[in-house]
C-alpha cells in the first residue's frame, strides 16, 4: 500500500505523501494555465436573450439567466427585454458578482403599418427589432424610441383578446408599437439585429455596417427556411450575419413556466394553445460549444456576435445623476446671464440659517442646534447631497404658496437642517433624536426624505412639477406589479382549465401574506380539492414558480423623478 502513488483527481498531478502537490512548479503552471483558460473570450456572445421583465414573454429572472450564463462561460451577454430596460439593472448587479459584462439592448416592438408588404405570406414573421447600445448616444436614443412607442400605446388601454374571462382578469397591455421609420431616425450610436423578412434595405440605410441579419436555431420545423431566407437576404444586400439563441429562459426545464406565461398573456388555456406553444425547449440559453455544433456550417456568423459585443461597450454605470437644483430660484444668479452666483453648498447654509432665524427669531438661535446644523452641513458637504435638500425645499415652496398643507415624516425628523428649511416640524431644541439613523458617512448616498401632501390637491402638485422642470425633467415613478400568492393561484388555474368556481376557492387558500407554501394537503381537502389531481398538482407548482415575476406596469400615486438633465439622457 505504501508503495501506491496518489494522483490529484481534478489535475491529475502527483501527490506527496502529505498530500501536497510533489512538483510545486507544475502546480503553480497548471494554475496559471487554469486562469488563463478562465479568462479566454468566447467566440459567441448571447445577443438576445429576454427575462422575466418582458412581461408574461420570457421565464427567468436577470439574477437568474445571468448567473446561468456564468456557469457555461460566458464572459458577456446582452440582456433585450421586450419593449423596455427594467430588468437592466438586477442583471447588472449580478454580472457583477460573477464577473460578467452587460450589454444594454431591448427588442423593439414594430408596427405592422409597412411590413406586409415585405415578404409575402412567411409564417411567424417577425414584427420586432433588436438594438444593442453602443455608447451614450445609441442609450439616449434607445430612450427616445422607447419613450415614442409608449406614448403611441398607453398601458390602459388593454386588447381584448378572448371571450372566455373578464376584461379586468387580462393583463395590461405592457408591449409598445413603433414605426420602422422613427427607429431608423435614432438609429446613431446603437447596433440592430433584424430577421431577413423585415425591410433590410431601409435598415441598412439607416444603420449602416452596425446591422446584422439575426439568424436563430430552434429546430422546429423551420430552421432550413431561415437559414435560406438568411443567405438570400445576405447576398442581395451584402449585410453580415449574426448567429443567435433567441433566448427565451436559461434553462430547458424553464419551458413549462414559459408555456403558462404564454397562455396568461393571450388569455387561453393549454389545451387551447394547442401549438402556438414552443414545440421544444430550444429557446433555452446555450453554451458556446453547443451553439458551435448548431452553426457548424458556418461559424463566421459566431464570430459576428463576439465582434458586435467588443463594440457595444456602454454601461449603465457611467450613468450619472445631478439634481435640478439649479432650475429652481432657490440659487442666487446672475440677474444678466442667468447663472447661478453660489454653490449648492452656500445656497444650503444660506436658506438653513435664514430658517433658523425665522424659527426661533434673530441673534436667538440656540448654541446646541447652531453646533448641530454645522455638524449636518459639514457631513452635507461631504457626501455632495445639498442639492437634494434644494431640490426638497423647491417642491415644499411649491405646497406652501398654494396654501397647501404638506409636512416631511420619518428618519428626516432627526435632522436640524431639515426643521429651518420648513421640510420637518420637529423642533431639534426640544428633541434629542439621532441624526445619523437620517444620514451617515458609511451610506454615502441621499437621506430619505419623505413629505405628505393634502390628498385633495396632490394633482396641484403634480402639475406645478410638471411646468417648472418640463415633462423631459420630471415623470412619475413607474411600478412594477408582480405576482404574489393568490394572484399566481388564480391565473395558473385558469390556465389549466379549472372552473372559476375552483379558481376562486383555491386562491382562498392563501392570504395575500401567505406564500404557496400555505396551500397545504389539508387546505386542499378542505375546499374539495384534491392535491393528487394533476392539474391542482401542477397549478401549485407553477404558481409557485411565478410567484414574484412581473405581471405588469402601473405608475405610483406620487413618486416622481426629478432631473437637471433630460430624462432620456
């Protein structure tokens, strides 16, 4: 037995008796070879791959998909929801954990006004356009069309799209629609990846070498004359080809949930989407040796991908933010030219101690809250957030010259600074509150600050706003509606063709508190259901699996965001 040798099972070096590597200077090669490979750049880069965020259209969340493109090795992908950058930024955040790099992209909604034409009778012709970001330029632009096409489709009007549920059961219509011309207009600085039976000839116009003629692989059926449209369209107009999954959820088994997705959206049961559902799991995110198998016959459209995403270099954070302080008359200006005579800073300590001695009248201001408005203001400067509290006190004048009742709640009573500036009605003097749980050096980043408005004339409010920043400075804040327990039960149950006397007795099961797992055995019994019956099996498993997956957009009652620079930007 002494006499064996013991081999390392992942490297197959030799061991020492100890268990040590017996050649440390191989090990330390093998080691390096090992980083080496790790760090080597694909030859393929997913370009179109949706989430969860594409509203019922893709079956995985960003967190998800990005970390499934980790563990086939990917170094890059490009996220393109439909219609939309909401899921931008969890994919971004978990790209981060795993060393990976986001593409910013969206699949744009086309309207069919224009396209008929184009290439006769074609099944399952495309009517969308994928657009990657170049730079700052292809993201401001991405932003114009996508602020064009929801304008055109506003997300109350919903489409009927079967007699068989109530209106207010149907999703809200959460795609957009724009013409092929206004995407043609904002075409500088982003790259566009078409089917061959859009209009290539008007694209190729507009975009130049940046567009590339997408070509997916699902072996449905329909491959071959894909691939033949591909070619034809490539030698016509001499436009490259990009090789892509069209992916649709990270993995194979993620179909199931993909299927349902599809069936709440149009409003049908399983059995009647017969085969408008995906005939196989091909939409699922491929490594780059099974995509190589696929495209074998010609890998130059692989590499077309790894050449797009070199120059798609944009990310989101290079985005920065700056508060529209300046646009209020909060600053001193140049009566002549318009621009302001002092700082964020100076403006802050200005208004702070002219409110103080409003507060408590002149030359009667106390020490202990002197000393604590220095100390606020010195950690202000600091962390460069005066312009928030500017920006804070422009929408209080707003309230308090229409004589609207207003006051600032929460961790913002802590602060001295707030109480001058008429934000707080918590006099500092009086109270002995903790400054820091409101805003400290180890956050760096703005206090929350929150203010209630008279409910009646919140609308005034909403619409001063409006006026003074202008609509490309000021939108209300955007929500995401996601599925929650009972909402999940209902809609996965109809999906499999339970009655709505069932639906509404499973739903009851949970609290809108509860998670699935409170739909237990004896629940079930319970209502007369029971859980061995395939179809409530599989509604709970599905629902669970949608629980928390987005539904749908709706806007808050007040938040808005406020910027000095257009939105778009």
């Amino acid at each position: 037995m002494s006499g064996r040798i013991r081999i390392d099972p992942t490297s197959r070096i030799p061991l020492a008796p100890d268990g040590s590597f017996a050649s440390p200077e191989l090990a330390a090669e093998l080691l390096e070879l090992r980083k080496s490979i790790q760090a080597r750049k694909t030859r393929y880069v997913e370009l179109t791959a949706r989430t969860n965020f594409s509203f019922l259209s893709g079956a995985s969340t960003p967190e998800i998909l990005v970390h499934r493109a980790a563990e086939l090795g990917y170094d890059t992908i490009a996220i393109t929801d439909r219609d939309g950058l909401y899921g931008i930024v969890r994919a971004y955040e978990e790209a981060q954990k795993h060393g990976l790099r986001i593409i910013v992209g969206c699949e744009l909604t086309l309207e069919t006004d224009g396209l008929d034409e184009q290439e006769g009778d074609v099944p399952n012709k495309a009517t969308t356009l994928t657009v990657l970001v170049e730079d700052h330029v292809g993201y401001t632009n991405l932003c114009k069309i996508l602020t064009k096409s929801h304008a055109r489709h506003p997300k109350s009007e919903k489409i009927r799209r079967t007699t068989d549920l109530d209106e207010d059961e149907l999703p809200a219509n959460t795609f957009a629609g724009i013409p092929l011309s206004v995407v043609c207009e904002h075409a500088a600085g982003l790259w566009a990846l078409a089917d061959a039976t859009l209009p290539i000839d008007v694209l190729q116009r507009a975009f130049g070498n940046r567009l590339s003629i997408a070509v997916h692989l699902h072996k449905d059926g329909e491959d071959r004359a894909r691939v033949t449209r591909t070619l034809e369209a490539q030698r016509r107009y001499g436009v490259a080809v990009c090789a892509t999954g069209r992916v649709l959820f990270a993995r194979p088994s993620d179909k199931p949930v993909f299927d349902v997705l599809h069936c709440i959206r149009e409003g049908k049961t399983l059995d009647e989407a017969g085969r408008d559902l995906l005939p196989n799991a091909e939409a699922h995110l491929k490594g780059e040796d099974e995509m190589a198998r696929l495209f074998s016959l010609h890998p130059a459209w692989l590499e077309r991908s790894r050449f797009i995403a070199e120059r798609c270099l944009f990310s989101i954070k290079s985005l920065k933010y700056k508060f529209p302080y300046e646009i209020s008359d909060l600053v001193h200006r140049d009566f002549r030219g318009g621009s302001p005579t002092e700082t964020a800073d100076d403006a802050l300590r200005r208004l702070t101690f002219d409110g103080a001695n409003a507060r408590y009248g002149e030359s009667r201001v106390p020490d202990r809250v002197k000393t604590q408005i220095e100390k606020e203001l010195a950690l202000i400067t600091e962390l460069e957030v005066a312009p928030y509290f500017l920006s804070v006190r422009a929408i209080i004048d707003m309230a308090r010259r229409r004589d609207i009742l207003c006051q600032g709640r929460g961790s913002a009573a802590n602060s001295a600074v707030c109480y001058c500036l008429g934000i707080t009605a918590v006099d500092p003097a009086r109270s002995n509150l903790l400054f820091e749980r409101f805003l400290s050096s180890e956050r760096r980043e703005p206090p929350d600050i929150d203010v209630d408005f008279e409910h009646e004339r919140r609308e005034e409010i909403i619409q001063e706003i409006y006026e003074t920043y202008g609509r490309d400075r000021a939108a209300m804040v955007s929500e995401v509606v996601s599925y929650r327990s009972k909402s999940a039960l209902r809609e996965v149950g109809k999906v499999f063709g339970l009655s709505l006397e069932q639906v509404d007795r499973l739903s009851g099961v949970v609290s809108w508190w509860d998670g699935m797992s409170a739909a237990s055995e004896s629940r079930l019994k319970a209502i007369g259901l029971s859980a061995n019956d395939p179809r409530v099996r599989q509604t709970l498993v599905l629902a669970r699996a949608i629980q928390g997956f987005p539904r749908h957009l709706s806007i808050h009652v007040g938040g808005f965001v406020l910027s000095a620079a257009p939105s778009m930007r």
